[in-house]
C-alpha cells in the first residue's frame, strides 16, 4: 500500500500483529503507557493514540483505572486493514447521493425514527414558546414586519453575548451574527476561509452535513482519526496542518455527533492554540452543546485568545428546530461573515429571534435545559442497557456525555447499510455508519436517535433491529 | 477600441454621428422604422434596438403614437461614448465593497430612506397577518416546531401552485420550494446549473444582488442592453446564446427592478422559447411581480413548456420582508435545487410558511393586492411629478408599471456618487445608479424608493434632494 502511515498507526499495527502472533494473550494486560513508549522510543502522546486506534479496532478493552486489556475474541483481518487506515490524503467529498437516500424515509410518517438525531417535542416546553410567540405579534409588530439588522436583533444578540460572559474569552454582542439554523452559519463560515478546492480537515466520524457542505461547496475533506472519548486526534491534526495544506478544521468539543464525547479543557486549549499557531481558522460546531448531561461547558471558542475561532450554534436541537434560528461568533473573520448573509438571505426572520431573546432572558431556556439534560441523560442510558440486551454479543456501544444518539458497532464488521433497508422494511429508519465519513469507512456502525420517549411500542422496535442484526449475514 | 460592436450598435452610432453633424436637425422627426431599415438595409428589429439605444443615450425622445424626435439638447460626448458600449466579453464582478458602503446608511434611523426599494408598512394590512401569526401558534403547535418538509408545508406549495392555474403552463404543487426569500431562491438556482467561472447573462441595468449573488459564488457576468419600457434585449441575448458562452440568464420580465418595465408577452414567449432553442436556463426573479399597477401578469414562467425556467418569488415586497418567506419553481432543476436546499439551510421555518398559507387561502391576499397597487400607482404618480419640478431640466424619469421605485437620470451627465454623499449629509438615503450593473455604467442613474407615503415632510425632502441635484457639478 502506497499510504504514508502516522509514527502511531505504525505502532498501532506492531502491537496488533503482536496480539495476532499470541505475544499478548487474551485477557492479558498490555504494559503501561510509560513501559510501552519507553520500549517503542516513542512518546507518550504517540502510544495513547495507538492505545485509542486499537481499542477502536478491537483489539483491546480499556478498563477505568486499570489498563488496557487484549479482547477474547480478535477483530476479523480483511475488514479490519482496511478500515484502520486514514488517508494522509485530501479526497473530494462526493456522498450526497448516498445521504439523500438514507434521509427520504424521514417524511414517512409512520416509520419509527431512530434516523434523524432529534429530541422528542415531548421534553420541550411548548406552550411557554407557544404564549412568547403570540406576546411577539402583539407587542413587536414593527420589528416582525420589517428587514432586522444583517447582525440579528440587538435583543437577541444581547442574551446570546451573556451566555459566554463567565468565559475566559467572552463574546461581544457585536461578534454576533444571527443565521438560519447552525447549517447557514456552517456554510457561511466554510465560504468566509476557504475557496473551491481548498482543503478542510474534519473529524472521522463527523455529522454527514458539514461533508455535504463541503461537497457542495467543492472543498476537499481531509479526515483526522478521533476517538470516542478524547475526540479529534491532535497529533495528526497538527502534522496535516504542519504540511501547511489545510485551510481549516471543522470540529466539535460539546457532544460531537455521532460519537457524543465532551473533549477535556486541556485539550480544548490545545486545539485552540494549533489553530492559532498554524494560523488555520476552526470551525466550531457546538450545537449540541447545550445538551450536555455533566451541564455548561465551555466551548473551544471559549480559549479563543487570537480570533480564530468561527463559532457556530442554534436552538435545533435543544430546543425547537421549526425556529431554523442559529447564530454564529466569527471572530476576525466576523465582517466577511456579515457580507456573505447580507448576500445569500439578507437578514433572519425577525420573528424567531424575538422569541428566543425572550426566552433567554426571562430565564427560561437556561430552567429547560436541566430538566432536558436530565431527562435525555435518563432516557438515554435506558436504550443504551436496551441495545445491550437486545442486540447480538460483540455490539459495542459507548455511553455518550450529552445529546440524544447512540453510536453503535456491530459485531463481525456487519454492513450497517444492508440492516438500514431491512429494518426500513419493519418500519424503522437507522442512519448507518458510512454517511459519517467521506470513505468507506464505519460501514458496521450505525447511529441511533433515541431522543424520543422509550414506550413499550419503541422498545419493542429497537429489540426487532437488534434481532434483525442478529440475523444479518 | 477593440470592443466588437453588435450590428444595432453599429447603426446607433451612425444615426448619432448624423444628428450630430447636423444631419437630422433638433426637433426632427426621424424617419419611421421601415424607412430607416430599408435605407440601412437592416431588420426592422435592429432598428427598433438601435432607437431604444439613442433614445437612453439622451439623443432622441419617442412620443407616443407618433414617432421618434431629435432632442433639443444633445447629450455630452466625452461620457456618452463611454457609456454606451456594452462589453461584448463578460467580466468577474468585484461590487461588494461598493454597494455594502451604499447599503450601510440603511440602518441609520433618523434618515429618509430612498434608498432600499420596499413599500412602507403602512400600506400592509399588518393587524390581519399578526392575527393569524397568533392563529397558527395555536392550532398549527406542532408543524410549528418541527422541522418542515424540505419541500415546504403542503398547505403552501398548494396555494403558491393555485395562483398559477390560469396560465398557458401551471405550476404544480411538487415543482415548489419554499425559501428564506427570494436571494435564497436565486442563489440555490444558480448553484443548481452554473459552476464557478461560467458566465450569466444578466439585465443592465438590473438588481444589485444578483450581481452580489455572482461575485460571491465566483460567476462571470455578461451586460446584455435593457430598454426601460420592452426589457432585455433579446437579440444581444440571443447573439450571446448563440456564442455558446451563456450557461444561464437571470431576468424579471414583471416590474423590473430598477426599471419598472413589465415585458409583452410576445417577448416573454419569445424569451422562453430562446432560452428552450439553445438551452440556456432561464432564472426568472418575479419579486415584484405582484404590485403590477394593470393587475396579475403572466411571468416567463407561464410558457415554459420545457421546463427550462427557474421561477423565484417572495412576499417580501408585496407584503411582509420580515416573513423571509420565497419560493422557486424549478422545472426540470428542481431535484437538484431540494438537495442543494436541504444541504445549505435543511428546511424553511414552518411558521412564516401557515401565516402565507392561511392569507392565501382566505383570498385576504389578493384583496391586499388590488389595494396595494391601487395605493402604490398613485403614490409613485404623485412622486414622478414632485421629482419633475423639484429636480433640475434635462433630468430623465419615466413611470413604471408597478412597484415603488423610480428610476432617475440626472442631467448633464452629473454623478449621483457624488449626489449620494451630499444627499446623506442632509439625512437622506439614495441609491445611485453605479451598483445596477458592473461596468461603470448608469453613473448618472440614481433610484428613489418611493414606498412611503408622501408626508410634507417626505415631500420637502425629495425637494431638497432636487436642489442638491441642480447645484451637483
């Protein structure tokens, strides 16, 4: 194979061809990070990322203060080289046939949605919404009527400001600018930094949109390794931006989607100052953010000294989506950002915003979100013991910090695609794992939304889909 | 010059030498069109091109019914040699900068705003439309919340395709996409059949946002010449289709913004059937189309019997900006349109869509109709006459067939860039003519909205504005 490896996919193949031969047993404790780096002459940074690779390929369990652990049963060879290389080069994002296909069941009305990653409006508050949207019409008519400001209204962009005040870097109201929903604010930024051809790094797995942006857009996708826990690969990032070839970064800190891990404060930091270093602006999706279960947590954007950071957010998903009400803080790239809304779709409806503006500051959404945390962190760990029972042993599934999906692994590299147009015939829409990358890569994956309440109606589906992977050849 | 001349151009020049040397004296009826054809051997339309062409330049006045005359006061020369070449090549556009400095003062609140073509509120029956906003807060709760369907609400796309019943080729309910206004609708189209780098024929003048709409996504525009009263002109269209070079066209055949013109309907067909013949895609932008003084007119769209013509409109004009309410009709792009939707903005907010819904439904919107144009034609009237004895002799304005705005030319030859500065100073807003197309064309152009009703005040304003204009060096 003609690919360039990174130093910790060289060492990550040494050790698995290791456990392969029986050097390590099954069962058997690997030798500490320290040992390990010192008999590898490698770093320490360097043998945590193969550690995570292997873990990820299946070859290993990591143990909560303990260690890491060969598995009893090995991951399948085929399968597995070819999935556990990440290309060092760019490729051109062409996915939105394959995308478009597995969303179209989202407007059957009576297929189960495990698809589309959305929290029931059951664990949202109407009605308040509901009596703030009639209060605007009656005591906003004028600025629901007109054009608002390219900026957003000053009201909103206000509250949004305040949201940040405790950060180390906080947001001026004036870095503001309101968008239709975080996807507007996504494209914007992608047109702001880069041009048709440029390369963009994003997490493997990452949300399909931002690679259907790209793809649109006709800017190359360069995929960066990140790991379940931890999130994008740091090292690897920083050699791709040491080429000098990437022109920005996509990423989210909060509750990445698919995979739902919060990154640590150290390495938020981190991030944050590569971007800078390297003079390579950060795109920040952080719209799932507000979701996490452990309660507000600081956004990369938050470390953001130097103005690097394009930060994006909307209220899709912790609140309502028919609003279509995002936001985004640009940083020094905030008056390209302006001219670019001024031109595509002028100004957001001045209708949402008032809600929202309301909302905030009566203190509203702020008492939402403990009750929305709490009940998806509740509801959540309910299908995740679910999927554990019901789906076939060797399913792996990690417990996420936030949001409302599952990522799950099926055993013996199973074709998620195939189970996606089973289950679809039972009445059950699945996202499966290959949308969430530009190769062929996660194909036994898939991603739940289990954002709706678990009724013995829902149970009883995601126990058929578990019976159903059970089942696929 | 190496700037090759279309034929009408040729005899437009040759007709001006003459009157300059004397040959067609001031006061002179010109010889009708059959004569001059025949004498220069040249078709009857080149003629009628040729006439329109010195008739803008300032060297022949058209009266009615009765035929062309030399003016008594001949244009300057220096200036008007170079403004009436339209470039044959089509050019990058780079007017950003300029007109967002001319947008800028719009959010100023103290001064009157001629600048940006809108009816004022007063003219919108704003309390009916606050009602029913209250209404589906109500009984529409949950499509309310949700996201729509990428498509827009059924409940719209049905009433948007019923106002298309009675024409030659009716729009269906699915050929429909709702939008965030009528630039979304615009912008989607010309992803959906240009790339960066194709060039796009446009109006010249025409609206500086689709000029914005090219430079942002890096297409070429080709000027095609636009008389104030018949519209584009489709035989420099048609030479430039038939140069193969044309990968689409963006035109208003109904109130064109900032001419005020609404098309025959011969020459609507005859532009759709062009479009068919070389397979150029036809963006039609309609916004205005609603506040034709004559009543309902059929756009280009209602003899697409190919499917070429992408058909944008909004309420944005007619009734409420706020809504960001537009809708496209795609023809045989529309597939290709949804998916580009779905990517950049995945679906319209659902609550501007049942507000629409509902006012259509209710026949409340065509009622607002009759009384908007009813108020418009005889506002814009009284404003044509005021800007006739405010504004210096020789200034040019003729009135349009729908909309609120007028399009004026100053005498002499006078910069309405400069006029702009001065007029701001005084705290009035204008446009100038520079930023309705690429080239420095139209310097001598400005475009007053005059959608708020006449007050002493408005009045003794645009008298102001008249003065300032006479002074202008």
């Amino acid at each position: 194979m003609a690919q360039e490896l990174f130093l910790y996919e060289t060492l990550c193949e040494q050790l698995a061809a290791r456990i392969r031969r029986g050097g390590f047993a099954p069962g058997e404790r690997l030798p500490s990070v320290r040992v390990l780096s010192k008999t590898f002459g490698v770093s320490v940074n360097t043998t945590i990322q193969s550690l995570h690779k292997l873990e990820m390929d299946g070859y290993i369990e990591v143990r909560e203060r303990s260690g890491a652990y060969v598995r009893e049963q090995l991951p399948a060879i085929g399968l597995s080289a070819n999935l556990s290389h990440f290309p060092v080069l760019p490729v051109e994002v062409s996915l939105s046939d394959e995308i478009l296909h597995y969303m179209e069941p989202y407007a059957l009305s009576q297929a189960l949605h495990l698809g589309i990653a959305l929290p029931d409006a059951s664990l949202m508050p109407v009605e308040k919404v509901m009596r703030l949207w009639r209060d605007a019409s009656r005591r906003h008519t004028r600025t629901l009527w007109d054009y608002s400001h390219p900026n957003g209204l000053p009201l909103l962009t206000r509250q949004l400001a305040l949201r940040s005040m405790g950060h180390e870097v906080a947001i001026a109201d004036n870095d503001i600018l309101v968008t239709n929903g975080c996807m507007e604010a996504i494209e914007l930024a992608l047109r702001a930094v880069t041009r048709p051809g440029d390369v963009v790094a994003v997490e493997s797995p990452t949300y399909y949109g931002s690679l259907l942006a790209l793809e649109v857009l006709g800017r190359r996708a360069l995929e960066v390794p990140t790991h379940y826990r931890d999130g994008i690969c740091l090292y690897s990032l920083e050699q791709a931006f040491r080429r000098g070839q990437v022109k920005a970064c996509i990423v989210s800190c909060n509750v990445q989607n698919p995979l739902g891990y919060v990154m640590s404060t150290e390495r938020k930091r981190r991030l944050v100052q590569l971007s800078s270093q390297y003079q390579v602006p950060l795109i920040e999706n952080d719209i799932w953010g507000d979701t996490a279960y452990g309660g507000d947590t600081p956004p990369a954007k938050a470390f953001d000294h130097s103005g690097m950071v394009i930060y994006c957010n909307s209220f899709s998903k912790s609140l309502m989506p028919g609003l279509r009400l995002g936001w985004v803080a640009g940083g020094r790239f905030h008056d390209r950002l302006r001219e670019l809304k001024q031109i595509s779709s002028i100004t957001t409806a001045a209708g949402p915003q008032l809600v929202m503006a309301r909302f905030l500051e009566s203190g509203g959404y702020a008492q939402h979100l403990v009750q929305l945390r709490a009940a998806l962190h509740r509801q959540v760990g309910e299908a995740l013991e679910l999927v554990r029972q019901a789906f076939p042993p060797g399913t792996w599934v990690h417990p996420p910090e936030g949001g409302c999906v599952l990522w799950v692994r099926l055993p013996e590299h199973r074709d998620s695609r195939k189970l996606f147009q089973q289950a679809l015939d039972d009445g059950i829409h699945i996202f499966p794992g290959s949308v969430f990358s530009v190769g062929p890569r996660h194909v036994d994956f898939m991603r739940l939304n289990v954002g709706s309440a678990l009724t013995p109606e829902v149970r009883e589906k995601i126990r058929r889909l578990g019976g159903l992977a059970a089942e696929l050849q």
